[in-house]
C-alpha cells in the first residue's frame, strides 16, 4: 500500500520551506558582496591589503551613520559623490 503527499495546503509548513531556503542564500549573498571589496578597491587604484587592514582597524570605533565612507573608493571619487549628493 502507497500513501500519496497530503494535499493540504499548510501556511505554516510553506512559511517553514520559505525560511529553510532565504537562509541558505543570505550567506552566499554575504559571501559574494564581501569578495568584491578587493576587487573594488584595485580598481580604483587602492591597494586591497592596505585597503582592508585599514577598513579592518578602523572598523570598531566606526559610526554606523557613516560607514559608507569605509567603502574601497579613491578620495578623489568619495569627494566627488559628496558634491554630487549634497
């Protein structure tokens, strides 16, 4: 004797499956953001090493309101969105 798959729909079981699965991708997404950096920060002519150690150091003391400044951008590019931005 075979049993067939309950075909009930569960909000709950769904929910659980919709979980299960954002949390397998959050960590490659994570994962693939972070591997840019260095690749960001040689392209705008910073070396990655210098670039992180320095990130790395400053990071603890860092204000959250203006992490967006820790980013792998030359100064000259940093300026530049300043101005543009207000």
């Amino acid at each position: 004797m075979t049993t067939t798959p309950s075909k009930h729909y569960s909000p709950h079981r769904a929910r659980q499956e919709k979980l299960a699965v954002h949390r397998l991708r959050t960590p490659g997404k994570r994962a693939a953001a972070i591997q840019t950096l260095p690749g960001t920060a040689n392209l705008h002519g910073l070396t990655p090493t210098e670039w992180l150690a320095d990130t790395l150091e400053k990071l603890p003391a860092w204000p959250n309101s203006r992490i967006d400044e820790l980013l792998p951008f030359a100064p000259e590019d940093i300026e530049a969105l300043l101005k543009k931005c207000g």
